[in-house]
C-alpha cells in the first residue's frame, strides 16, 4: 500500500531534495537511448598453451539457449524457449552454422517494454539457478532499446545468477520472425535456406 509523505520542510531545501532524489532514481532505472554493440563470436583463445602443452579443444559454440530473446531491428522485444538448450552439442566446429531448430512463428511472443522484468521473473527468475540460460539476439550490429537495457541490467545482477549471451540473429530466427510480424503463413520447405548461415538435417532416405 503507498504511504503518503508529509512535508514539513518549506522553500528551496525540499526543491532540492526533491530533484536529488529524482535524480537518484533516474540514475537506477535502465536508459533506452543507451546504445548496446552486439559483440563478434569469436572463437576463444587458451593463454595457457605452451610448445609442450597443446591447447584444450574449443568449447562448444552455443546459439541458441532455454531462454531466448529477439530484439528486432525497432528495438521492440520478443521471446521464445527451446526446451533443453543449453548448448550446441551436437557442433563439430566452431565455424559450423547454427542448426534448424524448426521454429515457428506461434511460439515466438512479443513482450512490452513494462513488462520485462515481470516477465523475466515468471519466466526465467522462478527455475532453478543452475538451468537460468538466456540468448539476446539482435538484429542489428547496435542496438538502442529500454527493454533489452532492462534485460541486460537484470542478466548482470550478479544475485539473479543468470548465464547469458549477446549475440547477432540467426537467418532462422529473423526469418519466423518476419513471417511472425506480417502474419503471412510460414513453411520452411518454401525457404531458399542458405547453407553458409544454418544447419539443415540430413535428409535419410526409407
């Protein structure tokens, strides 16, 4: 319940608590004309190797996570999840493509700006800390939004335990989406898939 505030105070010293306080507050909220660059996917490199030590292997390249958010290219929010993505696994190089995950424009939502952090607490916050896997995927190399500000602000609280990445989005991805946004019917066997960009399944024959 909001407690209402009685001013004692008069004149020029409550003018300027009031605007230190506005102040602070500003301050702690996320900014939507921060602009966030979307980092390269680089393959890491081991400082550990020596002549004699040969590097470890490379870790799995993971794309796509439990949790998945699309930032599209007017800032606005979207979602979707991928049941028991934690990693690509199944990847023999760093530089191989993404896999086809058969996305489909219904399971993609959009998610208000107001609405984010509630969203992420129904979402994300309520699992176990040990499976809270988040992918921000944008579809510009910057991106300026107050939804992926709050997103990012809630990733990096150390006390939400989130394990996240920021990265560009897949031609799978921007393609559903595409559809999602213009409401046309979507088949992937109508898409011209480029190989270079992602992973289709091999076809077996009967």
């Amino acid at each position: 319940m909001l407690k209402t505030i009685k001013i004692i105070n008069t004149g020029r010293n409550i003018s300027w608590k009031l605007f230190f306080s506005c102040m602070a507050i500003a301050c702690a909220q996320p900014k939507s004309n921060v602009t966030f660059i979307v980092p390269l996917d680089t393959l890491p490199t081991s400082n550990s190797a020596t002549a004699s030590i040969p590097p470890p292997p490379p870790p799995n390249r993971a794309y796509y996570f439990p949790s998945n958010f699309i930032i599209d290219s007017a800032g606005q929010v979207f979602f979707y999840q991928e049941q028991g993505k934690l990693n690509d696994d199944v990847q023999r190089s760093w530089n191989t493509p993404p896999e086809f995950i058969d996305l489909k424009p219904k399971d993609i939502v959009g998610v208000p700006d107001n609405n984010i952090e509630e969203f992420l607490k129904l979402n994300v916050l309520n699992i176990d800390s040990s499976k809270r896997y988040i992918a921000i995927a944008s579809e510009k190399d910057t991106a300026s939004s107050l939804g992926l500000s709050k997103i990012i602000a809630i990733c990096k609280d150390r006390k939400n335990h989130i394990r996240w990445k920021f990265r560009k989005i897949t031609q799978e991805e921007e393609i559903v989406l595409d559809y999602k946004k213009r409401q046309h019917n979507y088949d992937p066997a109508e898409i011209n898939w480029d190989s270079t960009k992602i992973r289709m399944p091999i076809q077996t024959k009967n």
